[in-house]
C-alpha cells in the first residue's frame, strides 16, 4: 500500500518535503497547486513551485487552471522537471477558485466540457513523453461531487477514466462539506473495487491508529495524507513502521519499537526555517511560514501563545528566536515520544 504526501497551497513545497525527508519519504509527493496561467504568464515566482527537491523521481505535479489550453501548454514545462507525472486538481472548492471555472468546477461542468479538458491534458503529457522518451502519469484529484450521489461520481471516474487517467485520488467530501465532519470513506473503497485503475484514499489520516483502521475497513491502492504531514512531518516514517514488516500490511508493529521513537519538536521547527530559506523566496517567508505553524504549533503545550508570536514575524531569524525562547521556557516540550505523537491541540 502506498503512502503519499498530499497537495497543500503555499504548504507541500520544497522546504515542507524536505523537512519530511529528513524522516522519512512517502511513496509520491504532490506539489501544490500551480496555476498554469500564472506558470504561462512567466510570474516571477513561479519557479520556486518547480523545485522538485529533494527525491524529483517521486513528485507528482498538480495543475489548476480554468481552461485546457492552459494545462496543455504548461503541462511540458511542467515535466521537464522530470517526477511520476500530472495530477489535475479538480477537487479544490475555495469559492474564488470555482468561481474562476478551476479546481471543483470541472465536476459542475457538463460532462463533454470536462472530458474534453482531461483528452487535451492527456495528449500533452503523451506528446511530452514520446518526446522525451520517457512516461508520465496522468491523475485527477477530487471530491464526491456537489450531492451525494454515487451514479453521478461513478460516470464522471468513467468519463475520466476513458479519457486516459490512470489514477484518482478521492478526497471523499462533498463541495461545502466542511473538514468537521468525517471523510466518507465508503466511497473510496467501493470506487477501488469498482475502477480498474488504482484509487487513492485522501482525508482524516492523522496517525497510526487512523490509517490502520481506515486501511482495515477500506480497500485502497493508497493513502493521502496532508495536515497531518505538516504537523507531524515524521509521520511517514510512523505509518510506513505500521505497515511493513508484517504479513497483514494493516497491523502496527509492537508499541516496544514504537516507544524508541522520540521527536525532536525544537530542532524539527529550527530545520523547516532553515529549507524555508533555501527552498523558498523571501517575499514567500512570512505566508509560508504562518501557514506551516499554524498546524505545526499543535505540538505545544502553549501552541496559540506561540503561534501568536510567530505570525507576527516575517523574517526567519526572529522566528528562530522565539522558538529557542519557547522551548527555554518550556523544555518539556522539547521530544515527543512516539507513542505521545498526537497532538496535543485537536486539529482547528
Ligand atoms: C491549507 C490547505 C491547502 C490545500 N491545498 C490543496 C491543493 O493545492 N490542491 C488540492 O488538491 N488539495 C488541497 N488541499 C486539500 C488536501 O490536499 C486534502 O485533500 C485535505 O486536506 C484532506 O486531507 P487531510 O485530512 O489528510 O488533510 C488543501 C488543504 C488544506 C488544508
């Protein structure tokens, strides 16, 4: 069973993959979402969401754009950087992004429209890899659709599926369902059953106890994770721990070699300033670096004290500083223990 690192807006880029590699890699590594007519436009900054550090072989790029002509000609930019291939992202709901005609709209579209985005998309990434000689993959990610209702989520993976994706990532909540309430992940297990090709579960992975308990009742060729991995970016290391080394893939290992485990929380934070330098542009320090402590801040005792600390800084020296005084103040919070590695904050 795969493990994957998920797409995450201004989280899942360099610096967050490098700091998980500093544990331990999941099987792929979504980028997060570039917008192929900001990537035509030439912004300034767009090559900093190219980097396919730190394992290249192991990058999945995800495209959002409201229009095919925009995926089909950023796609070859795109690939040259090499990686598994194109994911399309057709389940991000954030009401700006739809209202643009990207992201969720192309499960509101009729059908024909997006069916002729995804042929468009494919033949790019066919040209590209008969060009290069190499192959990509081309996968979708995306919700359960507006309502619940599976006729209509089973001829949309069809229509996709026909159109030559061979791959789906299922993030099974509907356009406004909130992150409150549970995934739904029945329908992750029937679609793997039901498509021949293989389904990625997405959602609500945030531990060892979640993946062995979804993977038990829910039939996948693969597991997404995304909040979890910035909070706890070791957390492939734990899962991948859980899953190997025993004939059933889904039983943990014995909680012994679990409690050997032990989490530097400080030097962890100390890293990710020092990939957020090397792999990102100073205008992006201060929004990258809020959105990361904001999940990673659930490790403390006094996590909003310190977060509100952090979010006033823009640069990373003086974040250091705060983080060393935190953890002066409070060296308790120095190591977790892996059998301690739930937050202790639930997720906002
Ligand atoms: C801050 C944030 C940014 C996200 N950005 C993207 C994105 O760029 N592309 C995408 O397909 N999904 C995006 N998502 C959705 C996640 O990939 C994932 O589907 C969702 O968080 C559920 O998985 P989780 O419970 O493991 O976090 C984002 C989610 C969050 C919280």
């Amino acid at each position: 069973m795969k493990l994957i690192s998920a797409p995450l807006a201004n989280l899942s880029h360099a610096g967050l993959r490098m700091l998980i590699h500093s544990f331990e890699d999941p099987d792929e590594y979504f980028s997060e979402m570039i917008h192929a007519p900001s990537l035509l436009a030439n912004s300034p900054f767009e090559s900093w969401y190219l980097r396919a550090n730190p394992v290249p072989e192991k990058m999945v790029w995800q495209l959002t754009s409201p229009k095919a002509e925009a995926l089909v000609q950023a796609i070859p930019m795109v690939l040259q950087h090499g990686g598994i291939g194109i994911d399309l992202n057709m389940g991000c709901s954030a009401p700006p992004i739809v209202r643009s005609g990207a992201g969720f709209a192309w499960m509101l579209k009729p059908l024909e429209t997006t069916a002729a985005a995804v042929r468009a998309a494919k033949a790019a990434v066919e040209q590209y890899a008969a060009e290069t000689g190499r192959r990509f993959r081309l996968s979708v990610k995306m919700r359960l659709g507006a309502t619940e209702d599976y006729a209509f989520l089973l001829r949309f993976c069809t229509m996709l599926i026909n159109e030559g994706v061979e791959l789906i990532t299922l993030h099974p909540r509907l356009q406004r369902q909130s992150y409150a309430r549970p995934a739904l992940h029945k329908y992750t297990a029937v679609l793997a059953q039901e498509l021949p090709i293989p389904v990625y579960g997405n959602g609500d992975i945030d531990s060892v106890q979640a993946l062995t308990a979804a993977a038990e009742r829910y039939s996948c060729a693969g597991w997404m994770v995304g909040r979890a991995a910035v909070r706890m970016p070791w957390i492939f290391k734990l899962l991948r721990r859980a899953l190997s080394g025993t004939t059933d893939a889904c039983v943990p290992h014995s909680t012994e070699q679990a409690e050997e485990e032990v989490i530097n929380v400080e030097q962890t934070a100390l890293l990710f300033l020092q990939f957020l330098k090397t792999e990102q542009p100073p205008e992006f320090y201060k929004t990258r670096a809020q959105r990361f402590f904001q999940f990673y801040c659930d490790n403390l005792s006094f996590a909003h004290y310190c977060k509100t600390q952090l979010l006033r800084e823009s640069e990373p020296e003086a974040m250091e500083r705060i983080l060393r005084d935190y953890f002066e103040q409070v060296p308790t919070d120095r190591f977790i223990r892996a059998e301690e590695l739930i937050p202790r904050h639930s997720p906002s």
